[in-house]
C-alpha cells in the first residue's frame, strides 16, 4: 500500500454525536457526583468547567484542547484552575469553623496541605494563598518536604 493510501486510510471521518445523548451524558459519567457544582455538559456535549461555580461563567474544555492544537501543541496537557483550588479549600475551613460554632468547640481548627500530595509550585503557592486567612500551613513528612515547605512565604 502506497505512503498517500495510507494516510488517507488512517484518517477517520469525525464521530457524528447525537444531541439526544448529551443530557445522559451528566448522569452518564456522575458528574453531580465529583463535580461539586465545577462542571457540567453544554447543549453541544462539552465538559464545562465552571471555576466561580457560576453557570454564567465557564469554560469549554474542548475548545480550549482545539485551541491548544491549533497552536502545535498535543495532548496530554494540564489545565489549571486556581479558582477551585481557592475553593475548597475556602469550603473546607468554613465548614469546620461552622462545625466550631455549632457545637460550641473551645479550640481552634489548624488546616494543613500535605506537600506529598502535590509538590507543583504553582499548586503550593495556591493552597498558600487561599489559606492565608485561615492560618493554612503546610504538612511535611519527609526531610524533602520539609525543605520545600521551608522554602515557602507562609507570612
């Protein structure tokens, strides 16, 4: 088989969606599950991230990966939303200073991000600021750890 006829064989036609099936889609994949208000599925079948968690406000992954590829760049990548980040962990304290109040607690809640979780500079420095107001601090549990947490502005 010539190099043309191949390359023509190995280019498949686009997969035609039926609409009907995106509304399944969101059950489907359990997205009110996991997806704590951030996401959903648009009219056209595209996973929306929803970062404030306003519906009025979102974004289309799949434009930005066809955005990306225009550009040259293939997949995988990694798409960040610091906004969620800022959330949960925004939910998390004011969750336990609810359950503070509620229960009249004497003590204080101190949360932590174990840096094992992710060591990504831009995540840290996140978790950083959005528990500044709360007194976040970070969890080492290794000698590693210990110096990336050193090394951050916790102030």
């Amino acid at each position: 088989m010539s190099t043309t006829a191949l390359a023509r064989a190995s280019k498949k036609p686009a997969r035609t969606r039926a609409p009907e099936r995106f509304a399944d889609a969101g059950n489907l994949y359990g997205i009110e599950n996991w997806g704590k208000g951030f996401f959903s599925v648009s009219d056209d079948g595209n996973l929306l991230v929803h970062p404030t968690k306003e519906n009025h406000r979102f974004v289309d992954l799949k434009s930005v990966v066809d955005d990306v590829a225009l550009r040259g760049i293939s997949t995988p990548v990694v798409i960040r939303f610091p906004q969620i980040l800022d959330q949960a962990v925004k939910e998390l304290n004011e969750a336990f200073l609810h359950a503070i109040k509620e229960y009249d607690y004497d003590g204080v809640f101190r949360g932590v991000f174990p840096i094992k979780v992710n060591q990504k500079k831009v995540v840290v420095r996140e978790i950083i600021q959005s528990g500044r107001k709360y007194g976040y601090g970070l969890e080492a549990g290794s000698k590693p750890e210990l110096i990336a947490a050193l090394s951050q502005d916790l102030g």
